[in-house]
C-alpha cells in the first residue's frame, strides 16, 4: 500500500509502537513482527519509534524490552522505571542526525528533578551490576511459572497469560472477576490493576526488586482472591 501511489495513503512521518501493550491488555508483540515493522520503515524512511515508557527500564528482563527481538529503533521513549523510584523523570533518546534540537530550543519552567536525576543514577548503576541483572531475570522465571500455575488451576476465570517477563497480565474471563479480584486482594493488602479495553486483564508488574517472599506473598494473596470467586 506504501509503495502504491494510487492506495490514496500518503506515507506515515513515523510509525510508534509499545513491544507490549500495557493498558492495552498486556499484548506482547512476537519478535518478528517488530521485525517486519522495522523493515517496512527502513524500506519507506519512516522513522521507527519504541515507547518503551512502561516496557523499558529492565521490566521485560532486558533494560530495553525490544532486545530479544534485536531491533534498533530509531527513537526510545523511556521513563517510570526509570527513576528507580517513581520520581518524575524521563527522557529521549534519539538517533543524532535526527536530532535537530539547537541548545537551550526545547526547554521548560519545571524540568530537571535533582531528586529524580540521583535516583535514576542509582538505578542505572544497579542495571550495571550482572548479579543484580541475572536476578532480575530469576525473578521474572519465578513470576512466570507461578502465573503459570494459576491459570491451570483456575480455567474457570482465567483464559490465559499475557505479556512478558515482569510485564505480564491474567487475562479473566469478564470484567466482574477482575472486579471481584481486586476487592478481595485489596483487603488482604495486595493492590492490583485492570487493563485492556474492557477491562478484563488483570496487571501484574511488581517492582523488579522484589525479593522472592514478597513475590510469593503477592501471588499467594492472588490466588486465595480467585479462590473467593466460588464464594461470590
């Protein structure tokens, strides 16, 4: 269609595209489809960009989510995890001869949180360390298999898993056991959210350092709130 000057589509600026779809429902995009979507703008000159905002920062296992896929994006939009402790930060990276930007150009009254900047540091020396990288990566097998687990002993409410590795989502069977869910889990302390255009995915994205009884915790307070299903 791109390449046809009779489809009546003129050719996109730039194509943006988050490798898993947060609130979208947890939707995790194969690897060769980001594939074919860095070709086809690498064929039309397209400028390729990866909101990684929720995705990145090491949530997916990797600092950058689209690193299984082995893509270069042309632009990265980073943020939340980022800071290493929700404090507001965020930035751009972006391919230098694209950056157009002079000195001072794009600027703002209520940027750069100092607050932020030594938080961020701190996350990003951490990422350095492989021990703390490799525990990550343990951390998100252990997430993964005890998801597992719950959608086999709950078919019932649960028609699958979703997303990828401490980015992942329990995809129910009605937005009324997610609802049932989230009252029960928020009475016994665990805070959960819905995703999805109906609302009908539950979100699980713990903090990358948790350690495996907080972990363990959390999925035993998931677990006994859709036990409570049978009860509602």
């Amino acid at each position: 269609v791109l390449s046809d000057p009779g489809s009546g589509i003129e050719k996109p600026a730039a194509i943006i595209l988050e490798t898993i779809q947060a609130e979208g429902g947890m939707n995790a995009a194969s690897a060769a489809w980001l594939t074919e979507i860095q070709r086809i703008c690498r064929t039309h000159g397209i400028v390729f960009i990866v909101d990684d905002i929720q995705a990145g920062a090491g949530r997916t296992g990797d600092f950058f989510s689209f690193e299984s896929a082995k893509i270069e994006p042309d632009i990265v939009c980073l943020s939340k995890s980022l800071s290493g402790s929700g404090s507001p930060l965020s930035i751009v990276l972006i391919r230098p001869d694209l950056d157009i930007w002079k000195p001072g150009e794009h600027s703002g009254t209520f940027r750069g949180n100092n607050f932020a900047f030594v938080t961020a540091g701190a996350m990003c020396k951490m990422w350095s360390d492989r021990k703390f990288t490799a525990g990550v990566e343990r951390t998100a097998v252990r997430l993964q298999t005890h998801l597992d687990r719950l959608v086999a002993k709950f078919p019932r409410y649960i028609e699958q898993k979703r997303g990828r590795g401490l980015m992942a989502g329990l995809k129910c069977r009605s937005p009324a056991v997610v609802g049932r869910v989230h009252d029960v889990a928020f009475e016994n302390g665990l805070l959960i959210e819905s995703s999805g255009p109906n609302r009908d995915v539950i979100k699980v994205l713990p903090p990358i350092t948790i350690t495996d009884a907080e972990l363990d915790r959390g999925i035993t307070i998931l677990e006994h709130a859709l036990q409570e299903q049978d009860n509602a």
